[in-house]
C-alpha cells in the first residue's frame, strides 16, 4: 500500500462538470470499448482499459493511483467482499475515464491519487454516477428491477442491495425509500 503522501508531487482528480446523463452516456462508450458487459469480470476490464488492481491493508486511503511513469492502480482493501469490491472498481474506473486526462493537462508533472475520502466531493460523486451507470446499464437495469426491485437488481448486477437502491434513485424509479 503506498503512502498517501508520496515522494513525487500529486494531486486529487479535478472534477469533468458533467451532467449525470454525460457521464452515463460516457459510462456506456466505455463498457462498449472496455468489452464489459453484465457478468463479466472486472479483473479482465481493467487489463483493456490500463489500470491494475492491488489489495492493501488499512488504512487504505487510495481508491486509485495514477503515477507519473508507472502503470495506474486500483487499490482495494485486502479483506473486502466481492460485490464492495466491484463498486469500488467501477468507481476508480470512473476517475480514469472522467478526470485523468484533464487534470493531468491541468497540473502536469503530477500524479494522480482518487482518495477514499477525498478533501473534495464533487470529482469523487461524478465517478460514483459513473461506477453506479457502469455496472448497471439503465435499461437492463430499469427491467431488472421492475421483476424484483433491489433483489433482483442485487443478484443480476452482483452489487450490494444498498448500490442498487442508490441506482434506482438516480434513475428516479419508485420505491427508492
């Protein structure tokens, strides 16, 4: 696990201000050109899209490590499940996709680190709204869950229930509560 400070200059993404139907437009345009599709693993997205996957012991302050001359990574804890760990991968996927390419126009000469509990929320929410369109592609989501809600919802897309919620919600479907 790599320190959050380290010895080359680095800053947090800055934020794309991009609407939430830009950014799940782009979520789409991504899981076409990453090859995702619903089942698929994640492990095998990332090697297409560039980005290495690492575990690491707490405190596990980098969601995702953009170093200046070395390979990107995803950092997840070393003990967590499954469906956490898909949502965090598709989360660190949206700062790839969303923010690499302007910060680093932005700020050059430095790496990139997308904090767990970044001193910024707008660039970590828009890659949520990327990770949540990412792994639940609205219409095939809209249909799973009119057939089951969260559960249904939970099962296909192999999130936690709460994920699923946090999804309907942004598509403003019923019984979000």
């Amino acid at each position: 696990m790599p320190a959050r400070h380290l010895s080359y200059p680095y800053v947090e993404p800055d934020a794309a201000c991009q609407t939430r139907l830009e950014i799940q437009a782009l979520a789409d345009r991504c899981a076409q050109k990453w090859g995702f599709r619903s089942g698929k693993s994640l492990d095998e997205v990332c090697k297409v899209a560039g980005v290495d996957i690492e575990y690491s012991h707490r405190p596990n302050e980098i969601m995702l490590e953009i170093p200046l001359e070395e390979q990107p990574v995803i950092w997840l804890p070393r003990a967590g499940r499954k469906r956490d760990d898909r949502v965090i991968i598709a989360t660190a996927l949206g700062h790839w996709a969303l923010h690499v390419d302007e910060t680093r126009k932005a700020k050059p000469g430095c790496g990139i680190q997308a904090l767990y509990e970044p001193d910024s929320n707008q660039a970590r929410e828009e890659a949520n709204t990327f990770g949540l369109a990412f792994l639940m592609p609205t219409e095939e989501f809209v249909v799973s869950w009119s057939q089951g809600r969260s559960q249904a919802a939970s099962s296909q897309f192999d999130v936690p229930t709460k994920i699923a919620y946090l999804r309907a919600k942004s598509l403003e479907l019923g019984d979000t509560g």
